[in-house]
C-alpha cells in the first residue's frame, strides 16, 4: 500500500465510500503524494504525449495562434493561455518558433502556462526562465480571470480531470463509490452522491442502456464553462482522445473508458498503488460543446488531430519540421516523428481536436 493508499483508506474507514472522483482527485492530484505533484523524472516511463513527439506539434500550434491573432483584428495583446501547461515542453516550442518565425505575433503574445502542480511549475520556470524574465510569460496555478482576446489551449488535460463512475441498474442510474472492505479498496454500488449526475446524461439526451458502466466528467463540464466564462473574446482549443457522446456510450463501451497507466502498461486496476499510477477516462466532446455553450462557447471545428495538422502543415509542406542545419539522416528521422502525429493508426485518429470561438458581448 502506497502512503496515499493508507490516507485514503483511512478516511473511508471513518467516514464511508468516497465517490471515484474524489477518490481519481486525490491519486492524482493529492499535494504531496498525487501522480501529478511529484516532480517529472518519471516521464515516458508512463505515458508520453504528442509533444514528446517532435517539436512541430507546437510549431503548427503556433501558426494556428498566429491565424487566431489575425482573426481576431491583431489585438495589441493576445493572451495565450496553455491548461495544463506540464513542465512547460509545448510552451518551450511554441515561444522558439514564435520569437524567429512569427516576430510580429510573438510581440503580442502574453503567454500564461497554467499548472496545478506546483512541482511541474518549478520546472517550467527553470525550461521557461528567459522568456518569464522578459515579462513575455507568467505561470499561474489557475486560468486568470479575465482575458481580454486571445486563446485557451490544452493538450492532454481534459482526459485527466477526476471523473465520476456510474452504472445503470434495473433501478436506474446508480454510482460507483469507492470503499474499503478486508484490506483492500472495492467497488460500491450505492445512490447517485449528486442530481449533477443524472442532469450531465439527460442533459446530452443519453439513456444508458442497461450494465453499462460510464464515467461522467462533470470537473470538465464546470471547467469548460468556467472557461468560457473567463474570455471574452477569442478561442478554446481543446486536444484529446475521445469521442462525441454518441460513440463514446455506444455499445463498443459498456464497460466505460477508464483506465490506469503505469510503465506504458495499461489496466483496469484502478485502485492499485495510488498515487503512482496515472488514471485517465476518455473525454466526452459533446459535454464540452454543450456545457462550454452556457458561458458563450460555439463550437467551430471538430476534427481530427490527422485532419488538423494536415491543414496546417500542407501549405507550405512541412518546411516548419526542419531545424538549420540538420543531416539528412536527422530529417528522414523528423518526417517519422510526423508521421507519428499525423497517421490514422499512430497518433493522429486517436486525438481530436475541438475548436470553439467566444465572440465579445455586444455594448
Ligand atoms: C497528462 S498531463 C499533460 C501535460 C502537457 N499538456 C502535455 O501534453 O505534455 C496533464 C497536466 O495537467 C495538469 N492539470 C490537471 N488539472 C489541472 C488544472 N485544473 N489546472 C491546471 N493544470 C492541471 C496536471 O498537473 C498535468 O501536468
């Protein structure tokens, strides 16, 4: 058992089941013994991202934000806002190619890497330093308040915000709790803890057929408002893999989407080790176009992350892969790490891409 483990398993012996949200919350997000808090040495032993790919994901970002800014009139700030900023690799990316390659863009760009975990942050300050020096960048542990114009972003984030776990009985919709029973944690089938549970299907006109296990991400739901809330006028781009709510409670999922991760292993033990596994559930599309439409959020494009790169990439043939200098040898290898990003079987279906548009209140 983890020290986590021992916490968590003292506080349900005191006080009872804990929903898997709170239970999900805590194993990733718990101060000091969260997957997430502790400091990145770990990486790739896990998981790894398109980031981790090659730098031309965030260099085609960064013409996406380029084509936003012109969008949106060439405010004189663009606040570009990354969610779940990790240790700062996309920021890293996207500020190199900006500074050379986009100098009137970069000029306008204040850059906000947000991050929960204050040990990630550390280390994006240490990657970052230069650019936070220059005042072009601040890391905040939350999306500020008020962003004038300018882009929300994230890769990777949505699918690793807590999620409930519900399954739906003869008696209707029932949750899965978290308790403790001989020594170990165990499913609990028990009343939904909250009505946010049965409003976040009935809301997407979703009727769970029988058996079928489901997750429901309502943190997503009041983060994509939230979010909405906070610009005033420009875009929220959101990549991760998941699907519209149609497929993702069709009958190829009647067991849910969660899974845990750890040692590029995936499995359904979700209550092994806490705090050293990452735990991740699809990310429900429909709800983040549904509930981002509460705070003004219209939804542009919903593609895929093949289509989307292509689209940025094709105009001038991918000159943006190649850095000066580089062998032949060196190219081959970064037109393989592309086709990573961008084929139908690698990473390019699995992700998508949800971009929607927040256009300013009118006076
Ligand atoms: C799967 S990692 C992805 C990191 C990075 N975006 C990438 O693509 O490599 C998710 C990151 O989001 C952070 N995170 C989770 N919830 C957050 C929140 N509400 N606000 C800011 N950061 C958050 C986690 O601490 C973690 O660093």
């Amino acid at each position: 058992m983890t020290p986590l483990g021992e916490l968590l398993a003292e506080r349900i012996r005191r006080y009872g089941p804990i929903s898997f949200a709170d239970f999900m919350r805590e194993c990733l997000y718990h101060p000091v013994h969260g997957y997430y808090s502790k400091c990145e040495s770990q990486r790739f032993v896990d998981y790894y991202t398109s980031v981790d790919v090659h730098p031309i994901f965030g260099r085609l970002l960064a013409r996406k934000f380029a084509e936003m800014w012109e969008q949106l009139e060439r405010p004189k700030e663009f606040v570009l806002v990354e969610a779940g900023a990790g240790v700062g690799r996309l920021a890293q990316h996207i500020f190199d190619f900006c500074e050379v390659r986009l100098p009137d863009f970069y000029n306008a760009v204040r850059y906000v890497a947000v991050e929960r975990s204050a040990s990630r942050r550390e280390q994006a300050f240490a990657r970052l330093e230069r650019h936070a020096r220059a005042g072009r960048l601040q890391m905040p542990a939350e999306i500020p308040f008020q962003i004038p114009a300018g882009c929300i972003f994230s890769n990777e984030l949505i699918d690793a915000l807590a999620v409930h776990r519900v399954v739906m009985s003869e008696r209707g919709l029932q949750e899965i709790l978290v308790g403790w029973e001989h020594g170990r944690f165990v499913d609990v089938v028990a009343s939904v803890s909250t009505c946010a549970l049965n409003e976040y299907f009935s809301t997407q006109g979703v009727r769970l057929p029988e058996d079928q296990h489901a997750e429901a991400g309502l943190e997503a739901c009041d983060w994509i408002t939230e979010v909405g809330r906070r610009i005033e006028r420009g875009f929220v781009l959101t990549i991760d893999y998941g699907h519209r709510g149609a497929e993702l409670f069709d009958e190829r999922h009647m067991g849910g989407t969660l899974l845990a991760y750890r040692g590029h292993r995936v499995s359904e033990d979700f209550y092994a080790s806490p705090g050293d596994q990452d735990l991740t559930a699809h990310v429900n599309f429909t709800a983040l176009e549904t509930w981002g439409q509460r705070s003004g959020l219209e939804t542009v494009e919903f593609t895929s992350q093949t289509a989307f790169l292509l689209a940025l990439g094709q105009s001038n043939e991918f000159a943006d892969l190649y850095d000066h200098g580089q062998t032949e040898a060196e190219q081959v290898r970064a037109r393989l790490q592309l086709k990573t990003l961008i084929h139908p079987e690698g990473m390019g279906e699995r992700f998508q891409v949800l971009l929607q548009q927040k256009v300013a209140a009118e006076v």
